[in-house]
C-alpha cells in the first residue's frame, strides 16, 4: 500500500496497491488437442541447442473425452508463465499456466531461466551408475 508523499491520510481508501509478478518464457512447440482449440501447451527450454520437454499446462479437468491423448506440433512460440513454479530434476513439479503468447519474440532467443541449472537437464533418463553400487 502507498499514498503519495504529499497526500494527508483520510482514513478513505485513497491509498494504491500495487503488486508484482515475476515472469518468464518458455517456447511452446506443441499442444494437446487440435491447433484451432487447443487443451494444453506444452512447455519446452532449450538445452544444449535442442528443445526439451519441461512441462504442461494443465488439462482441462471437465472435459468428458478420456481418450488417447492427440500431441500436435505447432510454429514454436514464446509463452509467458509465472517464475514462481517449482522445479525437480529436468522438468516444473506442477502444471504451469500459461500468462500470455508473445508471437513478437523469437523462440530462439528463449534462454534457461536462473533458477535452472542446466547440469540438472542433463541427467540421463536410465539408471545413473552413481546412485547404483
């Protein structure tokens, strides 16, 4: 909450809120459902010049189709979504929400975010000999 330095306090609400979010983006290279209504994007990071899968937007949990799920590539976008999602291992622990679609930018350009340390991505989907005596 804020008032400006000159102004008297009124006891009114004529104070201001102001909040922030932090964001950043990540490229959307395919979605879940058809392209002209799509359920879910899924959520990509560049590591070692190619796109890694990172996460998804949530399904729609209404939606009465429990069928086979349709993943279909799209023109790769920047998406905007919310720096606050939890991280584990190589990918977001939750279903991130999409912010916005910033077709302005070039998904190239999309870098890791700080909080991603790139040795994490690189840890290797089989069994890891260190952790295996």
């Amino acid at each position: 909450m804020f008032k400006g330095g000159s102004q008297p306090y009124y006891g009114t609400r004529s104070w201001l809120k102001l909040k922030s979010k932090s964001t950043f983006d990540v490229v959307c290279a395919a979605v879940i459902g058809p392209v002209t209504q799509p359920q879910t994007i899924i959520a990509g990071l560049p590591v070692d010049g190619r796109l890694r899968i990172v996460g998804r937007s949530s399904l729609n949990r209404f939606s009465t189709d429990k069928g086979m799920i349709h993943l279909t590539l799209v023109e790769p976008m920047v998406v905007q979504i919310p720096a606050d999602v939890a991280w584990t291992g190589r990918s977001f622990r939750h279903s991130v929400a999409c912010l916005r679609a910033k077709p302005e930018l070039d998904a190239a350009a999309v870098e890791l975010p700080p909080h991603v340390h790139p040795g994490s991505l690189h840890a290797s989907r089989g069994g890891d000999d260190s952790r295996n005596p």
